[in-house]
C-alpha cells in the first residue's frame, strides 16, 4: 500500500479508517511478498581483519561473491544505505572509505545505477557533505553513482507498529528500500547502543528507513515512534523487518573503528579492525555481537527476527570464514543505561493480570 503525504494528512484524523487500512494493507503484505530465503540451513558470514578499512570491506564481499551474485544481477539498480545517524560526528556514521569498498566490489560486477541513500536522524545532505560522499559521488561517475536523502524525495509506504499503549500507529517507510528492482546493500558499523544494547546492519535498514520531515516542511519524525517503551522498541524493530526483509540484498559491517559507551552517537571508539560481511543480516549481526562481547541474548530485536525466521542466529549454524571470531573480539563497554535497557527481558508489570484470571470469569474463560 502506498500513499501521498496528502493522503496520509488526511487519513490522520480518521483512526478507524486508517487503522483498518493499515491492517488491510498488513495483511495484503503478508500473502503478496516475496517469498523469503529459508534460513534452517546454515549462513555464511565473512569476517575480514586488516588495516586498511576500504580493502577489509572488499574482501569480505569478495569472501561471499558467489551468494551475492545470484540476486544481483537479476536488479536493475543497487541501492546502498550508509548509517549517518549524525550528520557531523563521523565515529557515528558510516565512513566514505567503507562505501569505496563496496564500490571496489560492484565496479566489475554490476554496470547499472548505484545510488547511495539514507533517511539521517538528522540532516541526510550535510551528512553527505561533511562525510565526503559528494566527492566520492564526483570520482565514481563512471559507475552512475548518486545521493539520495529520502526524507527529501518523500515517497513511501505504511505499515502499522505499536505505541507505548499497545494502540496501532502508523509509520512512514522509504519506498525505495522496498523497491523490488534495487539490490539493498546496508552499510552499517559496530556501535552499542542506548535502547536495543547494540546497532549492526538490522538496525540501519529498521530505523533508517522510516522518514522524518524534509527542511521546510511542518515538523513530523515518524522514527520517534519505535521509541514506544523498552519491549515495545523491539517488537516494532521486528515488524519493520519482516517487511523490508525479502529486499534485503548483503549486509556489510565495517568495524575497523567501532563505538563502545553512549553509542549510537556519542560514544568513544574501538580499533576492532575489521569487517563482516554476508547476505544473512541476523548472522552477521550475531557475529559482530559476538566481536563485541555482547551477550546475543540481551539483544531482543535479533531474538526475535530469528524466531520469526528472518534470518539464522544460532552461532552453532553459522559458518564464519577468514579470521576467527576468538581472534578479533573485543569487550565492548556498554551504554550507562544497559540496566534499564534490558528491563525487556522480565516480566511486563505495566499492565494488570488478565482479566480472565479475575472471581467469577472462570466458567466463562473456560467454556
């Protein structure tokens, strides 16, 4: 389902309809999508260490050319999404020489359009700027590459999450991200973080595909609603990803510089050095979690896509080549509020017992 910002305004004051539009359109979703890839059988996950960032990037891919050649070149255009959740602080955003090695890997392998695109928390083109992705624009012309702020180009779809009070809300997604022509390539980093404990490629595609308002226009961020409550964030992280999973292409994390502390966006780094790589985004993210010492069952939105079969997170079901996660694995300080962010694991008490447990409602639950 797709529709206009006019459209979307003026369905806004409609709850009923809207709500029952977006279910409609969930549900359509559900029987019309792609099929997705069977993860029951083992992932491949390349993991490269080196000290040049732009060479570990292209081997990793070059590692796994022969699973990402399938899908590849049955698109038309690739679509690469870096993470510049800031537009100025360059620990926190994905780094130009990171894009140069995806660049590396596609110039003799694909000879159509490459556009680099990403929905900033903040403003996408002054990210563009500062980070020097206008230049590498300029010195790749040859390979048809452009920039793309989503937020600018405003075209999306809808699909319903929860807010804090369990109420359906919709979001906005970058229609592009769900273009079934583009071959997705997620760009992302070793980072923790201060909601969901740590960011890889599967919270760069979630939360960097739903729009914010562009410059200039009434003020909107439709990102702000995953940040609903501490279980509510992952669940929506998973709705996101059932929907933008079947147009996943490869996911590629450059941890040659990663983020320990008040990660997403202010914290300090780690000389990791290296760089994973694979067309299963839930391995490689449980591989960079394991790069990082985080314990894999703190991270919820990674439990619960492999329950939903999005992708496979059993370490034992993951075969990793090149160097060995023992011989690169670093203990990643956490966020200060880790405490508070795994309070998603426990029991939920915000709400009372369920109303068939109350005297008098036994017979009636029970018939």
């Amino acid at each position: 389902m797709s529709l206009s910002r006019r459209d979307f305004v003026q369905l806004a004051g409609t709850g009923v309809l809207l709500q029952s539009r977006l279910l409609s359109a969930a549900q359509s979703s559900l029987t019309s999508a792609p099929a997705a890839p069977d993860f029951s059988a083992p992932s491949k996950v390349a993991l490269v260490q080196g000290d040049i960032r732009r060479a570990n990037v292209y081997q990793a891919l070059v590692s796994i050319d022969d699973q990402i050649q399938a899908d590849l070149k049955r698109k038309k255009y690739v679509v690469i999404k870096p993470n510049c959740v800031s537009s100025r602080n360059q620990l926190a955003s994905t780094h130009v020489d990171s894009l140069a090695g995806i660049l590396d890997y596609l110039e003799p392998r694909f000879h159509g359009p490459v556009i680099i695109a990403e929905s900033s928390a903040e403003d996408t083109l002054e990210g563009f700027e500062n980070f020097k992705y206008n230049e590498l624009a300029k010195e790749r012309r040859s390979q048809k590459v452009s920039l793309v702020d989503l937020n600018r180009e405003g075209r999306y779809e809808t699909i319903p999450l929860i807010d804090f009070d369990l109420h359906v809300t919709p979001v906005r997604l970058a229609a592009r991200l769900l273009d079934p022509d583009a071959y997705v390539i997620s760009s992302a980093m070793l980072k923790t973080h201060n909601t969901v404990v740590a960011t890889m490629s599967v919270k760069n595609m979630v939360l960097g595909t739903p729009l914010h308002s562009a410059p200039g226009e009434p003020r909107w961020n439709d990102k702000r609603k995953y940040h609903a409550g501490v279980r509510q964030t992952h669940y929506n992280m998973l709705l996101t990803a059932q929907k933008l999973q079947p147009n996943w292409g490869v996911a590629v994390i450059d941890g040659f510089e990663g983020m320990e502390g008040a990660g997403p966006g202010n914290g300090t780094p780690v000389p990791s050095r290296i760089a994973i790589a694979s067309t299963d985004f839930i391995a490689a993210d449980r591989v960079a979690i394991e790069a990082m010492g985080v314990n894999p069952d703190w991270v919820g939105y990674l439990r619960y896509c492999a329950q939903a079969g999005l992708g496979q997170y059993d370490l034992t079901k993951i075969e990793v080549t090149g160097a060995t996660i023992a011989s690169v694995a670093k203990k990643y300080k956490l966020h200060p509020d880790i405490d508070r962010e795994l309070k998603w694991m426990g029991p939920m008490k915000e709400l009372p017992p369920s109303l068939g447990s109350l005297p008098g409602l036994h017979n009636l639950t029970n018939a």
